[in-house]
C-alpha cells in the first residue's frame, strides 16, 4: 500500500468497538476469528483466507503457541513463524470447539456456503464492519497495520530490536517495515523532552 493511502490504524477503543460489534454477526466465532488474525498476528487478507488448521495447532490437535505461516499462503513466499497472541489463540479454540470435524488440512476461515473463503470476501468483511462503525480510512490493512505499530512501539520494552519487528511483518526490507509503522507525535515530544 502506498504512502498516500496507508489504512487507518484503530486504537485499543477502536479495536473493542469492532470485538463487540463482531458479536452481534451471523458468525461471531468465526468472525473474532479473522479480526483478531489481523490485529493480533498481523496476517494479510489473503492469509487468513488460507490459512490452515494445520499451521496454527500442534501434531495433536489443539492450537499451538505458534503459528506456521507457510509460504503458498504468504504473499511474495513470506510465510514463517508468528508467536500466537494468547486473545487470538481462544478464539481459534472457540472456533475449532464450533467445528470439530474440521481436518488439519482444511482452512480456519471457511464461508457459509463453502470449505474456504477468499481474500476478497476477507476484506470486505473488514469493509463492512469499519463501515457500520463510520470508520473512514480503514480497510483489511488496519489490523496489520495496527500490528506491526503497536510491536515496534513496545519491541525495546522485551530488548527487541527493529529487525525483529520486521521479521514478525515478514517483510524482506526493512524499509518496507517502516513505512507500515504510524508515528506517535505525543511520544516525541516525550522523548524531545528527555534530551
């Protein structure tokens, strides 16, 4: 996405407006499910629509502590491991305790009429939620948006660094990292203030 038209990122008021919203849908479970793969792991429209069962719980069946984004999924072969986020990891539980004949092989996210969903159905369900909330500038790119600011802000809080940043956006330059990250005016004046 390009600088002149980057989505919105949604604070955590935003976000819970969303949540609660989402439980009033046809399929909330299934619903969370993908919001929170946005917001939670970062996963572009296209990932979550294919993402598998298979790359977010372990050999025995329930949900891992990772996920396991393979590259036919990624965009541009960019797969890899994400670290579950533990509000992501319920949901999906709830989801797969909605659907327990599910097999490994099949993907998380699956419309009403079909096994799976596309990419294009992904974002607009985003479309339409940020649109019954009149939240303008938001589009399927807010919650990875959304992401990759809110662990750039806090990575040096755990001794992180910006290249860890970019390896959970899976970006192969850094640069492109960067671009995703919203800048906070209250926190340089803070920091000015510091100096």
């Amino acid at each position: 996405m390009g600088l002149q038209r980057q989505a919105k990122i949604l604070s955590t008021t935003q976000q819970k407006a969303v949540l609660n919203h989402i439980t009033e849908t046809r399929s909330p479970e299934r619903n969370k499910a993908i919001f929170l793969l946005s917001f939670k792991a970062g996963l572009r429209a296209k990932e979550i629509s294919g993402v598998k069962w298979l790359m977010v719980c372990d050999p025995e069946g329930n949900v891992a502590d990772t996920i396991h984004l393979e590259d036919i999924v990624s965009k541009g072969c960019s797969g890899g491991a994400i670290p579950m986020n533990k509000e992501l990891k319920a949901a999906l539980e709830m989801l797969k305790s909605h659907e327990p004949e599910r097999l490994p092989t099949d993907t998380v996210i699956r419309s009403e009429r079909s096994e799976q969903t596309s990419a294009q159905a992904i974002v607009n369900k985003f479309r339409d939620w940020y649109s019954a909330l009149g939240y303008e500038g938001c589009s399927s790119h807010s919650g990875r948006r959304t992401f990759i600011t809110r662990v750039a802000r806090r990575i040096s809080t755990v001794n992180g660094s910006a290249r860890d940043v970019q390896k959970l956006a899976r970006h192969s330059n850094l640069n492109t990292t960067m671009r995703y990250i919203d800048a906070d005016p209250g926190a340089m004046r803070k920091v000015v203030a510091l100096i």
